[in-house]
C-alpha cells in the first residue's frame, strides 16, 4: 500500500452535505449587535485542486542478532503518531511457534507465526523517540532460535515554543539575500540549526506576511526538498500586506521553501513561534473556540479600543500549558498598523502577529508561548486605536500526548467545483466528517468569490455521521465565533486548528447572506495514539 492510501485510510475524511438549519431572517438581524467582526482583508486559496496525500510513513525492516533455524523475519511500519503494526513471519514449512516480542519500552507479548503466515500486532508507545524491537523465536524440538530486531522512530511529533522571533525578511537581508522575491520562484529559509531551534525538527509554526505587493498572486511554503503542492498558504492584491500562520513541514536539509506564485515581485516576512519534533514536548489539548476578549464589549480585558502603542494582558491558560492556539482580530482600526501578541512579562519582541489598514477587520491564527501565569499581552503596533477580539482555540501542555502528524496538502471541500457537495448555503453550514481516531485537524480555509460582508466560524459538530446519514442529526447551535471575516470582492484565508469534538464531525458556517465560496485545504493532524 502507497503512503498515500495508507494516510487517507487513517485520516478517512468523509464528504458532507449541507444541514439545512433555520436561517435568520434580515430583520432579525437587523436587531442587536453582531456576534462577530463583519469585513476583512484579502487572502485565500490557489486555483486548482490538491493533488496527493501522505505523511512520513515509514517501513523498518529487521535486521540479523542471531542466526539458526527456524528463520524468523520483521518489518514495522508506523500506524498512528505513537503506535506501530509489527509483521512477523518464519521461514517456509516452519511450524506455529511462539514468537515473544520485547517492544523496547519496558514491555513484551508472544505471538503465534509460521512459515504460511504473516502475523501483524500492534503497539503504542507512551513516549515518543526511536526504540529497537526485538523478536525471538525458539524451536523447543530442534532445540533452535532465531532473533531479529527492528530500529524505529514514532511518526508524531510535539510541539516546543519559541520566540516569537524573526528569522527572514526579505526587506533587510533577515534570513535571506535582500530584496523582492521575484514571480514564480522561491527561496529557502533555513529553519532546524537556526538559532536555538534543534536539527531534526519536523515542523515549523511560522506567521508569514506577504508584503509591498504590486501584483495579485500567491504563496506556498513546503518543506525543502519535496514537490510543490498545489494548495496556497497565502493569497495577496496589489497594494496588500498580508498574514497567515503556516505549520509547515520541514525538509530533511532542514530548510523550508516560500514560493512566489503570482507575476511580480514580493516581499516576505517569516517570525517562528516554535517547532515540533519527534521527542517529548507538549502536546495539543484542542477545544471548541471560546472568546476569551472582546474589547468591544469589555469581554476579558478593559472595554474600549485599545490605544495606539498600547496593550493588554489576559491569562488565556492554566498551569503546565507552554503556549496556546488563538485567532486573533483586530476590528475598527482608526490608522493602518499590526498587533503583536508575546508571552506576559517580556519585552514585546519586532514581530507581528495580525497586520491590518484603516477601517479594516482582519484574524489570524496565532500559536504564542505564554508567560509564567498562562498570560499573553497583546499589543497595539499601531498610532491610533483599534479594537480586538482574541479566542481560544487550544493550548500544547506537558502533560498532553496529542502530537503532530504532517501530510502533504490535500482540498477536502472546494464549491467552485463540479464535483464538490454543493454551494456553501449563506447563513448555513457544511459538515466535514473525519476519522474518529484524531483528535484536531490543521486546515487552511479560504472563502472566495465573495458578494457581500461575512464571517466564517468553525467549530466541531455535536452530531455523528450515522446521525446525519439516517436523517436523525439535530441543527448545531450556531457558533458566535470568527475564523474570518470577508468584504464583497475580497478572497480571503486564515489556517484553523479545528477540534474533531466527540464524533470527528467539523462544521463551517457561512455567516454572511450573500454568495460565497468555500475552499478548505488540510496540512495535518494530532493524533491521540
């Protein structure tokens, strides 16, 4: 089996339909408050569909500690972030014999093989790291025994914060030769060794900003090394500065590439927030969205816009968290300038978090550390006032064994297609069915073709797929939160680490009541197992 069935077998993404709920009515709407940021900047999704789905599968096979008869012969392959199938067979015309099997964690089994079978057994590792599986079988008559062992490393990874810090932009030489990045071609951004980030890094949370746009196009960041896919990271206008949060695999050189998919030349900033790696770290504790501020409302913090060159500080954690999944909005903003979000108690370092112009309402997916307290300050980069939303999408804890599996980009829903479940109903959603298996998926979602204000809200679905098929699924309550906000015209993305909830079902729904399209790329997943 191809690593590609192998993924998409474990991922088991389902279609979904649209679940006709209740629409509310425009004069309904009309009365009280919105529930969320209405506009928003201009990003979102290449054209054309994804091609391909794999992970770093890998398959070990054994090598010889011992040699007699009977031939014993090994191979692993990784089936989930901590766990391994174990094939074992012996050689032709060996009878059934107990093979005894020490998976290198302290703990061991005995399984039945013979020569006109292959035995498969399964182990998860609490812990991960590489381990050395050891296979012995012995033949009580002839007095024989062979022994085999395995070297394997587990598939996930987990997270480690760091900085926020800058490691290119193209503007002043960081990270990169200075100067534009011309249309369609790329440059490498060296990322494990860099600094204090470690060799051996698998994947990399970076906020990436196009920037001094003159041109419409798009970006892709992928790791060094591997074909270009075919999903965008980020999409621009003439004109625009634009952000996105990347969680992007890393190549075996240890560099990234950012390419430049549009005619003219851009600039490029890239700050790392942390990486992941195939070692204990933190693991993702992921949760339906909760607005934790809302300076509109006074929600968590002072109410009123903050001020220019201001900020704030919230605690958006509890003891044992190191960083925290948030989408981040700034709304209102009076002047054109950016928010920085940095772990409590430090210095706000020269990066940012969300760019935005006068009059404009724009989120970002941010992965921040947090300070000693599980607090975050959030600062206004800006000269004059702007209001901010902040929610909480999930923390990495110490005490979480949820890692990161990477896969290469794959469209799971795309309206504009034919063969797609149909328009994105206005005030309405689509379901997207996953594996039961996972517990939060990495998305980039992107809506296009916009003919009026709106936002997307994301968020698990309390119903299962069954509930659905036999027509029995009750509507969702619809979410209060933002994943994004759009104007007419505008294309615009934001990545979303999305919580499966209890059946592995996500909703994304069309708050707006003008036509839109939805486009929604997957980047990976954290896995419990």
């Amino acid at each position: 089996m191809s690593a590609a069935a192998v993924v998409a077998a474990s991922i088991g993404f389902i279609p979904g339909t649209a679940q006709a709920a209740d629409p509310v009515t425009p004069a309904a709407r009309a009365a009280g408050p919105a529930t969320g940021p209405a506009a928003g900047p201009a990003t979102g999704p290449a054209a054309g569909p994804a091609s391909g789905l794999a992970a770093g599968f890998e398959t070990f096979t054994s090598t010889a500690a011992g040699s007699a008869q009977p031939s014993l012969f090994l191979s692993a392959r990784n089936s989930s972030a901590h766990g391994f199938e174990l094939t074992t067979s012996l050689g032709r015309g060996t009878p059934p014999l107990d093979t005894v099997i020490d998976w290198g964690d302290g703990a061991t089994e005995t399984v039945v093989a013979s020569g006109s079978s292959e035995t498969r057994t399964k182990h998860i590792y609490k812990e991960l790291g590489e381990y050395t599986i050891k296979a012995t079988v012995v033949d009580p008559v002839l007095g024989t025994q062979d022994t085999k062992e395995v070297r394997v490393r587990t598939l996930g990874s987990e997270f480690t914060p760091y900085g926020p810090t800058r490691l290119l932009d193209t503007r002043d030489g960081t990270g990169a030769v200075k100067g534009k990045v011309q249309g369609y071609s790329s440059i490498r951004l060296k990322v494990a060794g860099n600094g204090g980030i470690p060799t051996g890094v698998t994947a990399v949370a970076l906020n990436v900003t196009a920037t001094n746009t003159t041109g419409g196009g798009h970006l892709n960041v992928f790791a060094s090394g591997t074909t270009r896919p075919t999903s965008s990271n980020i999409n621009f206008e003439a004109g625009q500065t634009v952000p996105n949060l990347v969680i992007a695999q890393v190549g075996a050189d240890g560099y990234v590439e950012l390419y430049n998919g549009g005619w003219e030349p851009v600039d490029l900033i890239a700050d790392v927030t942390g990486h992941f790696d195939r070692q204990e770290a933190s693991g993702y504790v992921p949760q339906a969205p909760v607005r934790v501020v809302d300076t509109r409302y006074g929600t968590g913090t002072q109410r009123g816009p903050v001020a220019g060159q201001g900020s704030f500080t919230v605690k958006v954690a509890e003891p044992g968290a190191t960083a925290v999944a948030l989408n981040v909005t700034a709304t209102n903003p009076q002047e054109a300038g950016h928010l920085t979000v940095h772990p409590a108690g430090q210095a706000a370092p020269a990066t940012s978090s969300v760019n935005f112009t006068a009059g404009q309402t724009v989120a970002n997916s941010v992965i921040v550390p947090v300070g000693k307290d599980g607090e975050i300050t959030v600062r206004n980069g800006s000269w004059a006032p702007s209001d901010v939303i902040v929610e909480l999408v999930g923390a990495y804890r110490t005490s979480s064994a949820v890692a990161y599996v990477p896969v290469t980009p794959v469209r799971l829903t795309d309206t504009r297609e034919i063969w797609s479940k149909g328009p994105w109903p206005a005030r309405d959603y689509l379901w997207q069915a996953f594996s039961t298996q996972q517990e939060a998926w990495v998305l980039n979602t992107a809506v296009t073709n916009t003919r009026g204000a709106g936002f997307l809200s994301v968020a698990p679905d309390p119903n299962s797929s069954m509930e659905y098929y036999d027509k029995t699924a009750v509507t969702p309550e619809r979410p209060v939160s933002s994943t994004l906000n759009w104007t007419a015209g505008r294309t615009v993305g934001n990545l979303v680490q999305a919580s499966a909830g209890r059946h592995g079902i996500v909703d994304f729904w069309h708050q707006g009541w003008d036509p839109a399209d939805l486009v929604v790329d997957i980047f990976g997943y954290y896995d419990n197992e």
